[in-house]
C-alpha cells in the first residue's frame, strides 16, 4: 500500500456506547495525541468522527451511524495516509515502525471494545480486484483472500478450523486478542499484498473447506 487512503473497516452491530470517547481512550493509550473531549460533540456533530495525531501524520477515524443493519455494513472507519507506512516518509525506519505499532494497538483496541464480525485493511485504488470486503454475509464465502490486516471474530475463527489453527496461520503477525478475536497481519509493512497474503490465504482459504461450516475451536 503505497498510495491513497488506508481504510481499515469494521463490520459490527456492536458500537460501544460513547463510540468517540472511546476512540479517544484507545488513541490515548496507543500513543496518539487527542483532541478534548469535551470538543467531540460540538466538532463532529452530524459528522460523526474524530482524528487523531501522530507527529506529522494524522488518523482519522469515522463512526457510520446511519447504517442498514439488515445488511452487511461497516459501523466503524479508521484512515490514513498509505504513504506512512513507507519508511522513507519517516527520518528513521524506527519512527515508521512506532507509528506502525500505534495504529495496531488503536485497531485492536478498537476491536475490543466495539466487537467486530471482521475487520480488513484496504486500499481502494489499489489495482488488486480480489475482494477483502464482503457485501453479504457469511463473509468468508465472499472474501477472496485476506485482508493484509484482518480481524477474526470467534465465529469466523471457528469456521475456520479453530482457534489453534488460526493461530499457525503462516503470516507476518498472528496474535489472539483478549476477547478471543484473532488478528492476522499477513505481509511486514509496508503491507504489500505479497508471499504472506498468499501463504496465509492458502492456508485457511483455499479448497473452500470453512464453506462447510464450524469444525469445532480448540
């Protein structure tokens, strides 16, 4: 990911109450610089958003309120420059590594707190046409690949041969959150959809076996 926006999508019924003082906790804590929060309300209002501060580079995430819930919609919006995640936008490989760490931390954190069905990183002027951002559930009948970063609920992970078989998958970065959703960060930054995309799609992909439902966690 090189160009554009970094779009990383939460598909959830579940929003937090709060949801941007909560965005603002998670950014806290994963290092970014907030805005007050007593601002939120009248910033955002009817705009529903807030963005965040690294040195130099700004995250914005987007709460989507008006969503049909009989479909498959993401609730939940966090962005950035792709640029930043290329190292000779930063002084140091080591800063770009920092901000990479950061918006992993607020990702995940913010998967803990708003419990995703699935979450995918994208690139929308990416030119790769395999879909990591389902339309109708169940999603892994309309996903392609894998996002090169993903977030598994505990039912798509137990479709998926289980918790101990997710956890092997083949990928730069495999970690179990503390509500047992699984992230799966397949390619090393600057995420390029490379031989880990591909090894770790194979892996629990390929062949179509989730089609067949649960095989039971582990």
């Amino acid at each position: 990911m090189t160009d554009g926006l970094v779009l990383v999508d939460y598909f959830t019924t579940n929003l937090q109450d709060n949801v941007l003082r909560g965005v603002l906790r998670a950014g806290d804590t994963a290092g970014f610089e907030t805005p007050a929060p007593e601002s939120l309300d009248a910033k955002h209002e009817g705009k529903p958003g807030v963005t965040l501060s690294w040195p130099f580079m700004p995250v914005d995430v987007t709460v989507h309120y008006d969503n049909d819930w009989d479909e498959l919609e993401r609730a939940l919006t966090v962005s950035f420059d792709a640029g930043a995640l290329q190292s000779s936008t930063w002084d140091s490989e080591a800063h770009r590594d920092e901000f990479v760490d950061g918006v992993i931390d607020l990702v995940c954190s913010l998967a803990l707190s708003n419990d995703p069905e699935y979450v995918a990183a994208h690139n929308p002027v990416s030119t790769d046409s395999d879909p990591v951002t389902p339309t109708t559930r169940p999603v892994l009948d309309d996903i392609d690949r894998l996002p090169v970063l993903g977030i598994y609920s505990r039912d798509m992970v137990d479709t998926l041969g289980g918790r101990g078989r997710v956890l092997e998958t083949p990928a730069w970065r495999v970690e179990e959150l503390d509500n047992g959703q699984i992230l799966i960060i397949t390619d090393e930054p600057p995420w390029y959809h490379g031989v880990g995309t591909a090894n770790a799609t194979e892996y629990l992909l390929s062949g179509g076996e989730h089609r067949g439902g649960s095989q039971g966690a582990e």
